[in-house]
C-alpha cells in the first residue's frame, strides 16, 4: 500500500493544480488514486482540484466504462496576467520535457557496489 502524504511547508514554484494537470496530461485516463500518489496529494484534494480545473475550463471528461477520460481544451490561456500570452499546453509541454529529461536510475535492489 503507498504510505500517506509528506506534508511540505514551504513554497514551491509549482502549484498542486499544475501537478495534477500535468499527471493528466502525461496519462489522460490516469486514477485519481494514481494522481494522488505522484504529486503526493490525499484522493479528496484530487478531486477538488479536478472540480477546480473543471469549472476553469481547462479540463474535460467524460466516463469510459468505469474509468475517466481526461480532456485538456487546447489553447486555454494561464490564469495570471503576468504570464501571458502563455498557454496550458506551453507549461505543459515544459513539464514533458522535464520529466523527459531525468535521468531513470535502477531501483535499489538491481544496483550493485564496484
């Protein structure tokens, strides 16, 4: 079972909604039980970021079977001023490439000491 969140008192330079589109982003019918874990959120403050990118308008979905689907309008500009003309997809597309570019290290146990 994946352990509860770690709080994190201090500021960050990306906010929880950012995390959480850019999850949707990278899987659109990802959990909220799977978004919760990799941005280390509890499933309830999933889910009221989901609403708030909803009623936004910078998230759609629509109910495959038992699953979500995750739809990100394209074009949606960012909600500050400061940052515009900037879209969604811009951030988003800065987060891909970020995550693209980390180096993937072998779990633990398949390491070994030289």
């Amino acid at each position: 079972m994946d352990r509860a969140p770690e709080p994190y008192a201090g500021w960050t330079f990306l906010t929880n909604h950012a995390r959480v589109l850019a999850a949707i982003a990278a899987d659109n019918t990802i959990r909220v039980r799977d978004i919760a874990v990799r941005c280390r959120l509890t499933e309830r403050a999933v889910q009221k970021i989901i609403t708030d990118l909803e009623e936004g308008g910078y998230l759609t979905h629509v109910r495959e079977g038992r699953s979500n689907v995750y739809r990100i309008p394209p074009g949606t500009f960012l909600r500050h001023p400061a940052d515009a003309p900037a879209t969604v997809a811009d951030l988003l597309t800065l987060l891909d490439h970020h995550e693209s570019a980390r180096p993937v290290e072998a779990p633990a146990d398949a390491r070994q000491d030289h």
